[in-house]
C-alpha cells in the first residue's frame, strides 16, 4: 500500500527576506523555559534570579562555541582538508555533549566569581536542563536528523505513533529509527523523577540533584546512541558519545560515593544556601 505523506516544512515563517526556522524556534523556547525555572527554583534556594540570567549570558553562547568544537575535533581529518566548513554550521555538526561540557565548565567559572556554591547552582539547573534537552530534540524531528536505521513502517505503526511523527520519519521514501522521541521521552521522563526526588525532604544532599541528571542522560544516551546513524566514532567499534557515557555514569557514581562516604556531611538540597554562603554572596557582589 502506498501511503501519503508531506514532510513538515522546517521554515517556521518568514519576515521579509529573513526566513525563522523551526530548529531555532524551538531551541529558543527551550532555553527560555529553562531559564524561567531555573530563575525560579534558584530564588527558593537564596539564589537571586538575576545570577542564573547573567550566568546564561556567559554560558549559552560559549555552550555553543564548545558544541561546535566537539563536533569538529571528532571529525578533525574532514574539516583539515576541508577549513572553510567548519563556520558552516548551517550544513550540521554541533554535539549536544561538547555544550555541556563548555557550558558546565562556565557555570564554575561564574559561580567561583560571584561566590554561589557551585553544587548548589548546578542542582537548580540540571532538571532544567535535562527539560530543554528534551524539547530541542524536536528540533531535530523537523530537520529530519538525528535519526536511527531504517525500519518497516510497520515497526513505527507498533509503537503507536501519531501518523505525523511516522510520515516525517520517512525520508527520501525510507523509515528510520524516531530516536530523536526516545532521547526526547527518555529526558521528559528524567526530568519529572529528578524534579519530585529533588522536592522529596532529607533525601538529596547538595551535588547529588545534578548527579542524578549525569546518572539518568549518560545511561539513556549510551543505548539511544548506539541506534544512531550519523554518531561521530572514537576507533571503528566504539562510538564517541558511547565512550563519553560510560566515563560520566562512572564517574557520577564514584563521586557520590566518595562525598557521602569522606565528606563532612553535606546540607541538604532543600535547605538551601546557609547564613554563612549568603553572607559570602553579598560581600562579594
């Protein structure tokens, strides 16, 4: 049987010349619901809201710049013999990991400055996070990328999708993998259970909200990348985000352990910044 289908345009509308895609509409409101979260949640914890929109002032773009680099780097041999593609973000090539770790990396630069415990800002923004994660994804569903291997139609009709996520996973007369709405799901999900573990008294000690999001993104992201086509490879058998997932799990692991085990005891989430970080804040800003 023949079935017909018409892919979703990727430009969302148009202003004069100026053509607004989808992508970047859905990036944006990612990012925006991230940020009005976490400006609220920070604010319950002691944290004025204003900290967590310069933060974001710093670190999206660098997050993208690191995102951007990541991708390079793993596929140095083409952009070598290549240089005038690596500012072509247009064609594709931005890896989700590489802006974590350059935005991650800002958040503790910024922190240190202004004096906020750094456990404690990344616990305000990891559950966030892990949300526009799963919303940017969609992204990714109207570019038609980020895609698994081929299917059967019939393999998608079994998984009781919407026909218009079925018909924009055919392209080019072919079905593959909707692994963009299982990285999606995986992360809405993560994003609910760290959320209610997080408001659960005398559970989370400080550090181990984003821990949990390390835990819960690196162990989902490990089998939904080994479904991808277009992942960047360390050595022929092993991919790159597989390899990096593996290290974060573990590392996650080792780290909560150790600061529960040889830590003097660490407050709990719920409490908050102390008199004494509130004080520290102040002096310094």
């Amino acid at each position: 049987m023949n079935f017909l289908f018409s892919a979703i345009n990727p430009i969302a509308f148009s202003l004069g010349p100026l053509e607004v895609y989808w992508y970047g509409v859905i990036i944006a409101s990612a990012i925006f619901v991230a940020i009005f979260l976490s400006m609220r949640e920070a604010k319950k914890r002691g944290i004025e809201g204003d900290h967590v929109i310069d933060m974001a002032l710093w670190s999206l773009p660098i997050a993208f710049i690191g995102a951007r680099l990541y991708y390079v780097i793993f596929e140095l041999e083409y952009y070598l013999q290549n240089p005038g593609e690596i500012m072509a973000i247009w064609n594709g090539g931005i890896a989700i990991y590489g802006g974590l770790i350059a935005g991650g990396l800002t958040v503790y630069w910024y922190t240190k400055k202004h004096g906020i415990p750094i456990w404690l800002m990344l616990d305000v923004l990891a559950p966030n996070v892990l949300l526009a994660q799963a919303m940017g994804r969609w992204g990714n569903f109207i570019n038609q990328e980020a895609h698994g291997g081929e299917v059967t139609r019939n393999f998608l009709e079994n998984l009781y999708l919407p026909e218009f996520i079925i018909n924009q996973m055919n392209i080019n007369g072919v079905y593959y993998h909707p692994t963009f709405l299982y990285e999606s799901l995986w992360s809405l999900t993560g994003f609910v259970l760290i959320v209610l573990l997080r408001n659960r008294k005398s559970l989370l000690r400080r550090g181990e909200v984003a821990l949990t999001y390390v835990l819960w993104y690196s162990f989902g992201r490990f089998f939904i990348e080994g479904l991808r086509t277009d992942s960047l490879w360390l050595v022929d058998w092993l991919r790159v985000s597989q390899a990096l997932s593996v290290v974060l799990f573990i590392a996650a692991l080792i780290i909560w352990a150790t600061r529960r085990r040889d830590y003097p005891p660490v407050p709990y989430y719920l409490e908050g910044l102390t008199a004494d970080e509130e004080k520290k804040i102040t002096q310094i800003n």
